[in-house]
C-alpha cells in the first residue's frame, strides 16, 4: 500500500529587483514547491503521464516572479500555489515553502544608499502556503534568530534523580537559535504583521524574568497571541544554547559570572504551540 | 491554549568502547532525548517541580551505557526509553533518536586491525525509539546513502506545460542521498535485518531499469516488504541530486554522454511510504 | 628534515560580560592559539618535557580573560601572545587568531536594552595577533561582510578565446561575501580604526563605478589607505557570487534585469594586497 | 603599491563517465584554477583586456575533459595549466587545484556492478598542480581522512604551569581528521603511488605506539618518505578530536576507559612537513 506520496522542487534561488528610480528594492527568496495527489501510477508502473518535471516547477517560479509585481513573499506563495493547483488537476494539495534572506541597505554619508545592500543574519524570514482545493493556509516565521540575556534567568527547584549534578542558578546566561511560525486565519497586512510579531518577541524575551526556557517561551508566544488579533496560533523552537560559567578557583580565580564557554553540543531543546481556546 | 509542548537534549555525543581482547569494538553515536508530557505548570507559571533537568538526561545517556554491554542502537533506545519513563510520572512519552557514525577497521599487511579504525560515510546508520505506557515503536533506517546509476535510468513521457523547457532523456545520471526509515512491528534481530534491508535498497537501486525516481523508489521499498517480514513500513526520501549534461556544442564538440556538472541547487526531493496492506 | 612544525588549540569559545550597572557589555571570542618553536624531540623522541598542553592554551584564555577587563580583541590577543611567550622558551613564536561574533542591543519601546542582544551577521570582525621575541604584528579584519549592488556594475572588454561564451554587460548585479584583512604598523585605537575601515570598505563599494570585482577592489583597498593612516596594508579577497539573469524568452516573458538565480557553485574569486608604496 | 593579485575560478563540479563495454568508471572532481600575473591594468584601470573571465576557465575545464580520455587527476591537472599558460601570455603561474568525491562500486549478489555507485567519504582525495614559464610542481593528498586508535596512544611527561590541569594519561582514545599533502619531484604512476602513501600512513597510525599526536604525525610521515621514493616531502595536519573520558563516580560507577564523549571544539592542532634532507 503506497502512502504519503509526495514530490516537488526545492532550494529554488530567487532574487528579483524591482527598480522604480534610484532606489532598488531587494527579494531573496530560496523555495521549495510540493505536491501531493494521485500519482500512483507514476510509482507502481513508471507512467510519467501526468507528472509535472520538478525543473518545470523551477521555471515557473522565475516566470511568476517576472510576471507579479514584488510583494511579500505570503502573496507569491499564493500566487504560485493556486497557479499550480489550476494546471494540475491530480494534485490535492500544494505547499509552497519560502525562506527570505535580509538585506539591509548601506549607509553612505548618513544616508541610505539606494542600490547597494549588506545581508543581515544569521537571521531569516520564512513564510509557508499549503493550498487544497478547499482552502488555504498561511504561516509565517523567522528562523534562526540568535538571541541573549545577560540577566534576569534562573533555573532552580527542578526535579532531581540519581544522575542529576546539575546546579541552581539565579542568574546565568539564557541564549538561543528562536524558530517561531504563526498561522494567519485570514487576510492580514503580511508585512506589518511579521514586524510586529517579530517585535513582540524580541521585546518580551528581553524584558521577561525567566524562571526557565519553558517559561519565557510561553510569555512570548502569549504576548503575541495577546496583542496581534490576526495571529490564529504560533508554535516555537527555543534550543537552549548552553553558556557555561567557567571554573576558575584551580587558577585562585574567582568567576563573578563573566567568564562562560559557549557550547553547541549537546543543547536543550524547547518547543511548545499556543492556540486561541 | 497550550499544545504539542515537548523539551529534551539534543546533540548528546558517546563514543563506546568494547574491550574484550585485542579485538575492539566501537560504537559512536548522537543521540537526542525527548519528552512529552504534562509539563504546562512549567511553562504557564515557571513551576520547574517536576522538570528533569535536560543535563540530568544526558548524564542518564552515559551512566545506562556503563551499565549496559555493547548493544544494537535500537536496543538501547529502548533502555534509556524504558528508564525515563519509570522514573517521570508526567511523561507521557519519550523518544530516543540515535546517528550511528559507521567506523571500519583499517586493513594492515592485510589483515583487520584490532584496535584501529576508518570512519566511514557520509552515510550513517539511524535508530528511532518511540514509548508510552501502553506501547513502544522501533524504526530503523539510514541517511545520506549517496548513490548513482550511470545506466538504466530515463524520464520522458512526462507532462509539458507553458513552462517546461525540459528534455526527454532514456538515457541520464541518477545520483540521490538516501534517507530511509523503516518500522518494525516486533522485536527483530536489529543488526541482521539492518544489513539485510540496506543491501535489498541498493541492490535494487543498482539493477532497476528505472522510468524516474518515484519507479526507482517504489521498486526499492518494494524489494524490502517482500523480502524482509519483519519490516512493517517503510518511508523513502530521495533527493535527486542533479547530474547535467554539459553542452559542448559552442566548442565544436560532442559530449557523448560524459561530461556532467553536478548541482547541489535546486534539487528535486520524491518520498513515499509503503505499508503492507 | 623537520620543517614548519606548529601545533596549538583551535576552536576556544569565550564569551565574556561585563556588568557595569544595568548596561552590560558582552564580547564573543572564537580564538585559536598556536606555537611555533623547538619542538622536534617531541615530534622525533616522543619527549614531551616542553610541551604546553593545548589544554593548557584553552585554560589560559579563561584565566588571563578574567583578569583583564573586557577591552578590544587586538589587545587581548598580544597579552595572550606576551605571556605564552614569557613562559615557554622553547617558542620562538605566537600566533593568536581571534574572529568576533557581533551582538546588537534589544530595542524595547524605541530604547536599546541594557542587558538583552541579539546576533548580527554573518559578518565577524576578526584580529590576528603574531608576536615573537623582537616583535608583534597585529592584524584586523571583517569575514564574510556579504554586500551586493544593483547598479553600477559592467563587465565587458574582456578577452575572448575559444572557450569564451559570456555575454558583455553594463548593467548586472554584483555581490561578494567580502574577507578584508589589514595591519596596522603601531598601535593605534583598534576600536575606532576597525569602524573607520569597515565603513571606508562599504561606502566605497557602494558609490563605485565598477568595471569589473578586480576595479572594485582596487578601489576599495585605495581608499582604505587614502584614508586611514594607521593602515600599512590591506589584503582583500573577493569571491564573485553570481547572480544571472534568468532567459525567460521561452516563455514569452521579457527579463528586464529584474529576475536572478543565485547562484554557489562555482564561484570566481579575485583577490590583492595593497601596501603602502 | 599592488601585490599577490591573483583571480580565479573555484567550485567547477565535475562528474566524468567512461563507457567501456559494461564496467563504466566515473570521476567526481572540484575543481578550482587561479591566475597569478601581470593584471595590475585590470585592478588600476578598469581595463579588462587580457583578462579571461572566469566563466572561460569554467568552460575550459569541461571541453578538456571531453577531449582527454579519462587519467589521474594530477594528470587532467598539468593539461589545464598548460592550456591555460599557452593561451595567455600575461599569466606567470596557473594553480589547479582538485578535490576527488571517491566512489566504490555497489555489490549485488557478491559481484562489483558494473554501473551502479555508492558515495565513500568523508575522506577525498586531493591534487595540486602548481605551473609557471619554467616548471611544474605536482602535490598529492587525501583530505578529511577520519581515522581512530582505540589502544597504544599516551600523552604523559609534559610541561605544566600555573593553569595546567590535564591528567596525564597512558590509555587514550586518539582520533584525527588527517590532511596529508606530498610533492613527487618528477612524474610518477600517480594512481598507485597515491594508494601506497595512503596505505603507509595508515598502517603506520594503526600499529604506532603514541607518545603524542606529534610523535605518531612524524612516523607517519617519515614511513612515507622511507618506503616511497617518488615523495619529495610530506606535509601533515592532525587536528586532535578529542575524545574525554567521561566521569561517572558520581553515580557510583566506574569508567573503565569504555564511556566517551566525542568534542568538536576546542581541539588541538598538529602540524609538521618532512623533507628529503
């Protein structure tokens, strides 16, 4: 019995500049196309009839791109994917999965130069449309946004077992990698949407007293829930990128807490989603 | 409303050493712990009474590998599995993911050396171990199985649209990275039946007279259910990693099927599962 | 005959925060520390009377870290450099390489947070440190400062040969993942003169007429030591990352120079020093 | 003043088929070719007279191939830099550099397929060839070589100062990454040359007894300068993988040199050359 049949393109580069007068403006997107349907045949007897290439997906992406004036990347995603779901009528479902690399633009004399740009990160952008012949969702998300608090994380009174040497804090470092998407449960100003999402985040992770990553995570995710009405739900990835205290006393040393090693493995792992009940 | 909260440590790397004479035996692995539960007073009200320490979970990994002789992964996932969830009342589940980094033994004056060893790859032996109260689910697989037919692979027939600009070839380079994941409804003998499927995978791969990926792919997860009882399902992702046929025309030359440029991007990605019905 | 022997530890991970009230700093340190001296018996003999353990270099980052206050990576690195040197005769010299990772501060409510950061990138400042019994060469630098122009950038008149099939433009984008390496003859203030350069590098890069990446290069190391006394030299290394126009032709469509592919493999790279004459 | 210009082409990914009879060959090179000459013209002025574009030396590198049958890469090596210094006069020195993908073939039913591949690594195989208006320098190497020692390696005796806290060991694990790269100092059978300096090194790494990673590099590379007279020198680079022995008396269990933890940072870093005196 063949089962969860899919197939698609993806780590399609596009960058497209649109160039109304002196100041350009920049997308640069890597996409992923999928389809699911009933492409059976194609499996079982080798019966390419019906089976789009993956490069013609690839081509499609830059001929829309030229078509569509630049908008944000949820629209394209829309746009492509009821394109494909229109040619194609074995496919149930399509998803389009877009990861925006930023750019910024530089300062010359003070002031923004209108075609020359510096790559934020390791920060990006993403946005995520899955389109059946019913409906369609739209998430949007950042990955890889590296952030840190310098106080105001503890972690104490935990569970202890026969293995557990781990000591209380009251005061380490708390730093990580946050991958967060949100669902849209309709229409919204994309744009303006992630920037106050984004902004919520960052504002309540620096301002929160985290008695562990569980818990500031919860207060991010319930500050945007609380105060942008177009978020349906939001799920985040916290890794909890360990900054150990390094001991000094073998040197007669004291650490006042200002010398860490920074660890990538092995690291914690957080996630949890927040719906609206 | 909170959902599909989840913590654990990733990352956790152990080397294990056999010593039983001259000949031993190593064993290294990542692996990744991971519970869920009910563990919402730790996130709603930053309650940390119940939560072990993600540390604890990897002091666990290394204290059960001292207790436990050199076994299949699979085997000790289930170990650590079954420790973990005696030990938290609030897991509902817990799972163990494991890499195997696959070392052979370096060949001196041709013979097998004892206690010196060659990484092999970049393919890697998987292990997945999945426990509740009630039940646990064992899956095997591998990952970054790279390979490549330099015959017996066409893709013509297919369906042409405004956008497809793409050859017909019966004559092309297929390489992919295999990832495969397998489930096992019972206990098994883990090392044997992991042998067994892989060599069934390739071999398959290497004498399908292949019609696209999806054929190649169906036929291989199909050579594993018939051959293998003890397999219950089977989950294939394959890549196609792209070989291009160089056009030397401009140069007033032929390529005779020789002359390939290997792309890392876009790339094409089929999967599938296979159950027996 | 033994020749360029070295050995020292790699991979050091330091972050370091300083707590001043509520504004606190934080420096994030990649380094590597590395010996070069008369070290054959070990090498020969297995004698390692003289050898520092690499060990041994780690430790002393986080010991001398905590004695110094926090202050700019080209200082921290020559008092790593003096007291290596200090206590092993056998060395005759020190190299310490340093690549800095940037943090950024929180906003909240339109104010930078004291004790909140976020990670900039993927650019680094990097310092280099290289001193031996007579004297110290510093060496500062930016790694991967990823910038692109979408205007002012030709390539043409170029040679043309049997194997030439480039198409002459006055008009394509031009972008680089730019490493920048420069030495400063004496001391200088390493914390301004490090923005200085960056901000000369960028400016330049940006308002250039380009030709071609060598033009753009030459220009951009001019300017450096047009501006900035202090700098003796600097070495620039510019890998091309292309972005072609995508031919839309086929499908009706006209490129108006405003649809890319970005492209990884394979990439030209252009690379000179510039000295003081 | 300008200096150490140099340009170039780097990634060029090549997969090259033979087709004779049944049994193909195929040979996965990345390659990367650089120019170093009188281009100062090209840097001052924007004049690009003389210069080749890179996409010329990628051009180049296929129509070679397609002409030459399939040889050695240190072979293919000499052909590009001869081509390359012919046809451009202001060139002093061509550098091709070359990165091997190895391939073994796949086994079915006990017998080598004659078309079908599986990916070996993370080891590759290197080439250099280095040419200017008088000579040819040829080096060979292996890169990535992962190998492991689970008996016969100490590091005791050393120095210890004010920050030394290693324990001094007579049973470790000891594992490398090897780099290794030799110059023939005249024209050799370069594929069974490679083999043997390969299959020198590693017997000489398995059957060593270790005082440290730089008494084992040396009788590395001094077995290979012993037993094969084509090498002219040999220059290695171990870094040490360090594997720590965990601790787990804590828990009441004792740790009898079986239970690792494999690092990737920090770690040490050995180098040497050795030459023909």
């Amino acid at each position: 019995m063949l089962a969860d049949t899919a197939y698609g393109k993806s780590g399609v580069r596009l960058v497209q500049v649109a160039r109304p007068g002196d100041r350009h403006t920049i997308r640069d997107l890597t996409l992923a196309v999928r389809f699911e349907g009933d492409y059976d045949a194609c499996y079982t007897d080798g019966d390419n009839t019906d089976v789009l290439p993956t490069d013609t997906m690839k081509n499609t992406v830059y001929a829309l791109a030229a078509r569509e004036r630049l908008a944000e990347p949820e629209h394209f995603g829309l746009v492509l994917a009821e394109h494909f779901l229109d040619g194609n009528p074995r496919v149930r479902r399509v998803t389009i999965d877009m990861r925006e690399h930023l750019w910024s633009r530089i300062t010359v004399d003070g002031r923004e130069h209108g075609q020359a740009f510096i790559r934020e990160g390791p920060e990006s952008r993403t946005a995520h449309v899955r389109m059946d012949r019913l409906e369609a969702q739209v998430h949007a998300g950042v990955a890889d946004l590296v952030i840190l608090k310098s106080s105001g994380s503890a972690f104490a009174g935990f569970k202890r077992d026969d293995f557990t040497t781990l000591a209380e804090t009251d005061d380490r470092l708390l730093a990580t990698a946050l991958t967060a998407t949100w669902r849209y449960d309709s229409g919204t100003a994309y744009g303006p949407a992630w920037h106050a999402v984004r902004r919520t985040l960052l504002e309540t992770f620096a301002d929160h007293e985290s008695q562990s990553v569980q818990h500031t995570l919860y207060a991010m995710a319930r500050a945007v829930l609380d105060g942008i009405a177009d978020v349906a739900d939001i799920h985040l990835v916290m890794p909890n990128r360990h900054h150990l205290a390094v001991d000094l006393t073998a040197y007669g040393l004291e650490n006042r807490n200002e010398i860490f090693v920074a660890t990538e493995e092995p690291h914690g792992v957080i996630q949890a989603t927040l719906r609206r009940s």
